[in-house]
C-alpha cells in the first residue's frame, strides 16, 4: 500500500477534527441546552452527573440527548458537548 500520509499525520488531523467539532470555551465550561434551558456546565460532564445536580430525584425519568433516547444503562457513559440539547421527561401512570 502506498500511501502519501504517513500515520503520525492520519492521527493529528483526526485529532484536530475531533477538537473542532466538540468547541468549548477557555473557562472550563460548555454551554448545553437542558429542557429548554441554556445552560453552562464543566466540560466531561456526564448524562448521570447533569441529573444529579438537577434533578431531586431521576426515579422515573427517561433522557433525550440530541433527541435520542438514552438507556439509564448509558447514563454514566454519556458525556455532554458543546451545544448538546438534553431533555427529560417524566413517566406517569394512568390512562
């Protein structure tokens, strides 16, 4: 295989596009959207610390992100970006 990119290069321009598409400010922050609310959060927050600063309780919460439904299963594996949008949404019974 003859390749005019060596390996070394391949890496640091994936790298830089990972960089470029998760932006974040020098504070240490990123600014998400949570049910309907703009706010501003520590950069690698995760889906389960979001809600445990925010919510009481999540017994009973479902959670969108980027309205896509996440597993509670996934909570703590999901970290938050630059510009997400994350919604929640209570279960109730009845009919």
């Amino acid at each position: 295989m003859n390749s005019s990119i060596s390996q070394p290069e391949t890496d640091v321009a994936k790298e830089n596009a990972l960089q470029i598409s998760m932006p974040s400010d020098s504070t240490g922050t990123i600014k998400i959207r949570f049910n309907n609310q703009i706010m501003h959060c520590p950069q690698n927050i995760t889906v389960s610390e979001l809600l445990q600063r925010e919510l009481d309780n999540s017994l009973g919460v479902a959670v969108a992100l980027n309205y896509i439904v996440v597993p509670q299963t996934q909570w703590t594996s999901s970290v938050l970006y630059e510009n997400d949008i994350l919604d929640c949404f209570m279960a109730i019974a009845g009919g």
